[in-house]
C-alpha cells in the first residue's frame, strides 16, 4: 500500500510538488525579489483559437486521469469509490451548502493572505488566467476549476487520507501530511500560498475525516477557484489592481 501511494502521488500531486520546490528554489536564487516575480495560470497554449481550444480540453482530460486511478485503487467488491469518499450526488443541497460555506471560509481569507504576502514581498503574482479572449474562455475557465477540484479533492483528501489511515497512521499526521502536500505544489506561487494551502488543507482534511464527504470540498474548491479564474478574466485592470492582483 505505500508502493501504491508513491505511485499514485508520483503521477499526480506529489510530482508537481516536487516541481514547485525546485520552482521555489529557482526563483529564490535569482536576482529579481521574488515579490516582484510573476506565475501564469490557465495560459494560452497557441494563437490560433481552436488549436488552444483543443490543447485546454486535452490538458484537462488528461489531468484527471489519475482521479479514475486513484478511485479504481479505492473501489471494493460491492462498493463504488465514489460512495467510499462521497463524491456522489446524495444530498444535494446539503453538499452545496457545506460548499458554499467552505468556499467563504476559506476564500476570502485566502485573498488576505495572498495580499499580505505580496505586500511582504513572499508571494509572486499570480496571473489566475491569461487565456486570449475567445467565446470559449470563461466555459474552459470552469472546467479547469473543476479539474482542479476534482484532482486535488480526490488525491489529498479522499485517496491519501484513507490510505494514510489504513496505513494505521494516527489522525494528526494524516492531517499534517495531506496539508502539506497540497501546500507543496503551491509553493512556485510563493510562501503566502503555500502556507494558506497548508491552513486550507488542514480544514478541508478535518472535514473529510469527519464527514467522508469530498463532494462538499469538490464544490467549495470549484467555487474558489472559478471565482479566482473567472474574475481575473472578466474584471478590468484598473480593479484588478486595486485588489492588488495586477
């Protein structure tokens, strides 16, 4: 079972945080502060609108793959994955509401703290979104917030939780180390982000270990991030950088 969650981690999660340590340490040991440093989400793959169009879909496609591994890993005789971590559509208005909730919780000062540490000069811009503007942009948007949800709810929360669990771990390291993680592959935006990730990891681990649910995470994650993506799109430069996110 630990060979598998190295496999697992290896080909998702745990892969782009390696990447953002060396990201991290790359941007610490150039001449440029690192406040005054900029990371691109959601980038235009191409100039010519259908070709970036397929390459987005293709990304997000192929980003999930290791959700449907990591549920095929999770599935038992008689009983879906699905139904293991809740990702199902039970309850809905109890999930939206545990979503909703969630996403303010988290959201709002998840934008404090990135304002704080841009103002530290620990954080780098975050360009939430720098898709040419096409009638695709904002539907894309979306999916690739979903996508994230889905990738990062199901691994850290839903799969590693439960193996780590299994695994007979005691739950504050459960916790602790599924936090990290989702930390680690946020640090190339910078130390304000990785620490709000590890804050948001440990609420969100807390919640699934209490509640088996990550359907009300897989929303609240999509809603922060739609938000963040959508907005960043939308919104004119003037209020962008008012908000200092410009």
């Amino acid at each position: 079972m630990r060979t598998e969650v190295l496999i697992v981690l290896g080909l998702s999660l745990g892969q782009s945080a390696v990447y953002a340590v060396v990201n991290i340490i790359a941007r610490l040991t150039v001449t440029t502060p690192l406040g005054e440093q900029a990371t691109a989400l959601n980038p235009s793959r191409s100039p010519r609108p259908y070709l970036d169009l397929t390459y987005q879909l293709l990304s997000i496609g192929f980003a999930l793959v290791p959700v449907a591994l990591a549920l095929y890993l999770l599935s038992e005789p008689g009983r879906r994955a699905t139904a293991r971590i809740g990702l199902d559509l039970h309850r809905p208005w109890r999930n939206l509401g545990a979503g909703v909730g969630l996403a303010a919780l988290i959201g709002v000062p998840g934008l404090g703290l990135y304002l704080l540490g841009r103002a530290l000069g620990i954080t780098v811009e975050v360009q939430a979104a720098t898709l040419n503007e096409v009638w695709w942009t904002v539907p894309v948007l979306i999916l690739a917030a979903l996508q994230n949800a889905l990738l990062e709810e199901v691994i850290v929360a839903g799969y590693l939780i439960t193996r780590l669990e299994q695994l007979g771990w005691r739950p504050p390291a459960v916790l602790a180390a599924s936090a990290v993680v989702r930390g680690a592959y946020h640090l190339y935006q910078g130390f304000g982000p990785f620490v709000g990730n590890v804050i948001m990891g440990l609420i969100f681990g807390e919640y699934y270990r209490r509640r088996r649910r990550t359907m009300p995470l897989v929303i609240a994650h999509t809603l922060i991030d739609v938000v963040a993506f959508v907005g960043y799109a939308l919104l004119p430069e003037s209020v962008l950088a008012v908000l200092g996110l410009a």
